[in-house]
C-alpha cells in the first residue's frame, strides 16, 4: 500500500466545472505539497500546507491533519488546467513520499 | 515564494556521452538539496540527498559513479549522468530545502533527458 493515495487516476471535465482531487496519507507529515506536472513534464509548486486552507486565484486546497486528507479544488476549470496533479507529503522524519498523480483533462 | 530553477530543461544526447544538469535556489540558501527521476506515468523517486560540501547520500538501487552530485555551494547542486544510456532516459527533477525563512522543500521544474 502507498504512503499517499490520489483520487481520481484520470478524471475528464467540461470546460467551467468545478474540479475536486483528493490526497489521503497514511504517514504523520509536517507538510503536504500540491504539484502541477504539464504534458512535456514541467512542474510547478502550487501550494505547501500543514493545516488548515490555502487560495491562489481559481485553486484551493485543504488539508485535515486529523483524518489525514487533502483536497484541491479548481473552481471555473479552463484547458489549460489541463495537467497532471500530484500530491506530496512530507514525512515527519522528512522523507518525502509522492502520489502517482491526477491525470485532468478539461474539454473545451 | 522561493523558487528553484534547473538547466538545461531539455537535452539530447548520444549514447556514452555525460550530461550536466544544474539546480539552483535562486533566493534561498539550501543546506540540502534532493534528485528525483519520474518515469513515464509514475511517481517521483528519490535517486539521492546531497548536503552542502559533503558527499551524497544515495539510495538503494543508484549507481553513484553514474550519477555524480556535486553540492558545492548553498545554491548548486549538479547531477552528471555518466556514459549515458537509452534506460537512463528519464525526466530528472530536484528540490531544494530552505532552513531560513521558509523552512520548506521546494521543486525544480525539471529536466527531461533523452539519450539516443
């Protein structure tokens, strides 16, 4: 069993929709990254979270310690959100552990 | 927020020749810095940490004398694929730790390399 699990692998969506990834772990963590991986492999930090929510333009991202869950939200989705998103822990012993990744793809 | 950039974020390569890759903190000192390889549809994986003017450490599996690090100032870090082959094609991406102000882990954006 992984460390960190993502839900939805694949997930297609109509341009406007309001789109939910969500991220469970199973280790104690100190933080847990969102990261944007477009197609030719480029990634890019969205957030980094130890409690509570975070927001940045059309992105949202929450985070409950206790039930060991993350979320991250695109309200208004365009095509150009159209990536893959990974989820990432850092453990408390500062290992860091990955998702395999959200594949998202918004049709226009 | 503290950014961390890597050179060349393409490159091309014939077989047994060796590639650089760069890592740089642009705003933050890093004590530590991280390599990861991507393969195609799968998660990151930690090749080795390399901590500023000692040796890497790597993990299990990685061949050290193919891939050399070098962490040489707080700011850079390098990765030198050896004698590079086709299996060694792969995406590479690092991270860098801030002990200062941010406290974090941060990623590069990564370098994809091919090796015909």
């Amino acid at each position: 069993k992984n460390e960190v699990e993502q839900s939805p692998q694949n997930l297609t969506a109509q341009e406007g929709e309001f789109i939910t990834i969500n991220c469970s772990y199973s280790v104690g963590i100190s933080a847990l990254h969102w990261l944007q991986q477009h197609p030719g492999g480029g990634i890019v930090s969205l957030f980094m979270l130890s409690s509570g929510k975070k927001k940045h333009g059309r992105l949202i991202a929450t985070i409950n310690i206790q039930e060991k869950h993350s979320s991250l939200h695109i309200t208004a989705s365009h095509p150009r959100d159209s990536a893959v998103y990974i989820c990432a822990v850092r453990h408390t012993g500062n290992q860091f552990y990955f998702g395999t990744g959200t594949s998202l793809t918004v049709i226009p | 927020g503290a950014v961390v950039s890597q050179h060349p974020s393409r490159v091309i390569c014939k077989s047994g020749t060796s590639v650089k890759i760069e890592c740089r903190s642009l705003d933050f000192q890093a004590t530590t810095m991280f390599w990861y390889r991507q393969f195609p549809k799968q998660s990151l994986m930690l090749m080795a940490t390399s901590n500023e003017g000692s040796k890497a450490t790597y993990e299990q599996g990685v061949e050290k004398d193919k891939f050399l690090i070098n962490h040489a100032s707080l700011t850079l870090s390098t990765l030198t694929v050896t004698s590079a082959h086709p299996e060694d094609s792969s995406f590479y991406i690092c991270s860098a730790r801030d002990r200062g102000v941010y406290n974090e882990q941060f990623f590069g954006p990564g370098t994809r390399l091919t090796v015909l």
